[in-house]
C-alpha cells in the first residue's frame, strides 16, 4: 500500500496512560513511576485482549497482557522531548510544538498580588489560593462559598488556575467571565498553560463536579501539524478537550463528552459521518478520576471497559485509514504522588494500509506523530520529530 492512499486518521489519546519513567523522572520526583504496568500488578493482572492483539503487551512487561509473535498492529513507545508533563505538553507535542520552557507551576499558591489583582478585575474575594485536589477542596471550602459567594481558586502540580463554583451561587455564564478575566490576567511570568471552570453542584457532603467544565488554554504557536492540515483543506476534527487544549486553533469541528465512554461514541460517529480528515480525541477520565485520586482498580476498569470498545472503533474504520492509539503523560495511580508523572507513552498503529507486527522502537519526541501525520496527508514537513509512516505501511 502507498501512503497517498491514507485519506484519514484516527489519533486517540488514553489520558496519562504512561508506559515507565523517562530517564530524567527523578529530576521530577517521579522514579519508579510506570502508569500501566502497576496499574496491572496492583490488581493481579490487567484484561486487555484487544489492546493485546495490536501489540500493547510487546511494548512493556503488562501483567495479564503477554507479548504476541504476530500482534495485529505496529507498536512502540515515544519519550517526552518537551520539559513538563502536563496535558498542554503533552498534546502540544504531539502536533509538533516543542516546548523549552515549562509552563510555571505554583506548589504554593499563586503570589498575593497576583489574586489581590483577579479579585479587584472581578469584583469578588476568593477562597482557597493552594494546591488542591478538585473534589476534596469543594468538600472543604463548597459550604463557605455557598455562604459568601466567593469562587474558590486552587491549582495543582500542573501549570493550572482552576477556578470552582456551585452552579446555583455562580451561574455558568458568570463562571465563565471570570475566568476569561483570569486567562488576559495570566500572561508573561504568570503565563499557566489553562485556566479552568470547574463548576459543580450538590450540597456538603454530596457535592458533585459537573460536566460543563471549561478550559481557557495558551493558543499554541502556529505552524503546527493541525494549523497546517486547516490551512490544507483537511478537515480536523477534535474529541474531548481537544478543542480546549489547543484555544480551538487549527480545529474544524469539535464535539464535548461527558464520560470516556461518551468520548468513544462521539469518535465512532465521526468515523461514520466523514471520509476524510483527521479526528483526534482525548478520553481523560483515566486521569481526572483515577489517577489523580489514586485509584489503581478504577484505573484498570476504565481501560478494561475501552478494551471492550475497540473493536467497534476497528469495525468504523475505513480501508484508507490509520488509527494512532497513545498517551500525553503518566499518572501513576500506585505511587504516593496524586500528581502526573514522567514517563513514556504507549504507541500503537492499525489499519488496513499498516504493516502488522512491526516494532517502532523508542522514539525520541512525540513530534513524530506530527511528522508522521504530515507525511501521510502529502504536507510539507514541519522539521520537527522524525516520520514512522514508511515503517508502517507498504506490502504486506
């Protein structure tokens, strides 16, 4: 098969779905860090035959997951190029941005100035200023800002300003203002990769975050591989927070979802509903509920559950398409960290036009996906991160 006759891709993103620490993951208090293997061993053994199947158990050692002789895919793992290891990062490098400095991070809390100023522009005090985990600070500070009115500010080890407020104090629309004040606030030193609307509902004891988060990220500089699929005519269409991640730039389409499983449906649809493009989509709940709360065998049944679903995704495949399966970072559920980790991510590739079985190695940067994306829709490089697509496809 020739590579001109891919006429779409499918880049799917198991938020923080890492395959073992990078060489520097001490550097980030991240040694020993390896999101899927011990998610397998802390339950005696991960069920995943059709991740399997495509090669997941040759990549690393997965307890429940054996290497195959013949997998159905090619597979490897790609190394973080980029300094940081937050969601941003991650996709951002993917599309071919590499990053030199990290977005700022504050372990402990944002400057006193810099909230005295967001509270003058909004009109309203705050509450919190610390690192938090989201649902453990609306459960300590959610009755006070029912009382008062103030919006609770906190962050994490990632370069976040997240912003929390009950629905019913804080109507969405309002939310939403403050933090778009937020993010023109944020800028030069302060310059944080998202700002984050984080409503929720419920009262004490049974709050509940909803499903109308929002995020304002950094616009990503241009070109990058989606900048240039738009401005080639190619439609991209974007899953999940894509949208968000990258401030909607070089995104045609974009659909939200409510739960990982919703994410697979949305995809499925869009598989459907288009011939050609590229769709990219990102199922975070494998972080957000799992590995931030350290929750190793909800880990593992949420990536048992989009096992399960694969071979629906397999079966909306085009015979001219390529389906791209990886990861942004690692969130070790096992470790004493509730934070993101350093690691590796996965690399599987499938489709009628790849060459099953092949090995792809280590790469060096997750830009190759980028190269590789801009080889297979006939772009121009973008001299950043080096193309698999020749070592996937050809005759069988």
């Amino acid at each position: 098969m020739h590579q001109g006759e891919v006429k779409r891709v499918t880049l799917i993103v198991l938020d923080s779905v890492g395959v073992g620490e990078l060489p520097d993951a001490s550097e980030y208090g991240d040694a020993g860090s390896n999101t899927l293997a011990n998610v397998a061993k802390a339950i005696g053994g991960i069920n995943l035959p059709n991740l399997g199947s495509l090669g997941l158990g040759n990549i690393i050692s997965v307890e429940g997951v054996p290497p195959l002789e013949k997998p159905r895919g090619a597979f490897g793992k790609m190394a973080e190029k980029s300094i940081g290891k937050d969601t941003t990062t991650g996709h951002w490098e993917m599309a071919g941005i590499i990053l030199e400095q990290p977005f700022p991070t504050y372990p402990q809390g944002f400057p006193a100035q810099l909230i005295a100023e967001f509270e003058r522009l909004i009109g309203r005090a705050t509450l919190g200023n610390i690192v938090a985990s989201g649902t453990a600070i609306i459960e300590e500070l959610g009755q006070e800002h029912i009382n008062t009115g103030k919006p609770i500010v906190y962050t994490s080890a990632d370069s976040v300003f997240q912003i929390a407020a009950h629905e019913e104090i804080i109507a969405l629309k309002e939310l939403y203002r403050i933090c778009e004040i937020a993010r023109e606030l944020l800028d030069g030193e302060h310059r944080v990769g998202r700002v984050i609307a984080r409503p929720f509902v419920g009262s004490p004891g049974s709050f509940k975050r909803t499903a109308n988060r929002h995020d304002y990220a950094v616009p990503p500089p241009s070109p990058n591989i989606l900048t240039l699929l738009q401005e080639s005519g190619i439609k991209t269409m974007g899953v999940g927070k894509i949208y968000d991640i990258f401030a909607g730039l070089g995104i045609s389409e974009t659909v939200s979802t409510k739960s990982n499983m919703d994410g697979v449906d949305q995809t499925i649809r869009l598989m459907k509903e288009s011939q050609e493009g590229l769709i990219f989509a990102n199922l975070v709940e494998y972080d957000s509920l799992y590995g931030h709360r350290n929750d190793p065998k909800g880990y593992a049944g949420a990536l048992e559950e989009f096992d399960r679903r694969l071979p629906d995704i397999l079966a909306a495949m085009l015979d001219n398409e390529v389906l791209i399966l990886t990861a942004d970072h690692g969130c070790d559920p096992t470790t004493p960290s509730t934070d993101h980790s350093r690691e590796y991510v996965p690399l599987l590739v499938c489709g009628k036009p790849v060459r099953p079985g092949i090995n792809l190695g280590t790469r060096a940067s997750f830009s190759d996906i980028a190269a590789t994306l801009a080889e297979l829709f006939r772009l121009p490089s973008l001299n950043i991160g080096e193309s698999f697509a020749s070592e996937v496809l050809g005759s069988k």
